[in-house]
C-alpha cells in the first residue's frame, strides 16, 4: 500500500506524562505563596477579603497561562486549563490545594527537553 505522492502523513510528537501534566517549577512557587499569603488574610479577616482573593486568583490564572507557554512550552489549550485549574485551587480558601500543584510543580522538574 502506497502513498499517493500529494498525500503525507503527520506524526504527532508523543509527550510523556510530565510533559503533558506538569507545570514549571516556578508558577509552582509563585502559587504558593500567592496562597498562602491570601489564606493567611481570609483567615484573619474572617472572609471579608473573598473579593480581593478572587481578582488575584485571577492574575494567578493569568501569569500561568502566559509562563505555562513561554516557559514550559505548552499549547494555549493545554496552559488554558492549567491556568484555571490553579486559579480556583488559590482562590479555594484552605492551604490543601497546595499539594495538588507543588506536587505538579515537581512532576515539571522531569519534564523533558524538546
């Protein structure tokens, strides 16, 4: 079976489980202390700081998107959803979702080179 000679084919370069989950070791660090500085002041404050976690959750959403593709070279789809993924788990009131992400953060320490 050949090819015809205007037809080719396309290989889509395979991407390990790190490549594909992982994010960059630094959005990691960011995010966490961009937590756990807001939990510290919903704690403090008892919630009244809610609105003020959400516009800099949203940043957080934002400065993933951007560094998930300049840094780690991810498609836009792929650090869209990293990118709301981490907005919600910083704007989450409690410091557990920090094991979800610097666990990721750690798991992009593997990611292999292009």
């Amino acid at each position: 079976m050949s090819l015809h000679p205007t037809q080719q084919t396309v290989s889509i370069p395979t991407r390990g489980f790190a490549n594909r989950y992982g994010i960059h070791p630094l959005i990691a660090f960011f995010t966490l202390c961009t937590d756990l500085m807001l939990f510290g002041g919903e704690v403090g404050s008892m919630g009244v700081s809610l609105p003020l976690s959400l516009v800099v959750s949203s940043a957080v959403g934002y400065a993933t998107y951007k560094g998930q593709q300049a840094w780690y070279g991810d498609t836009a789809d792929s650090a869209k959803t990293k990118a709301i993924v981490l907005g919600v788990l910083t704007f989450i009131p409690s410091p557990l979702p920090a094991t979800a992400y610097m666990s990721l953060g750690c798991l992009g320490l593997l990611k292999k080179k292009s």
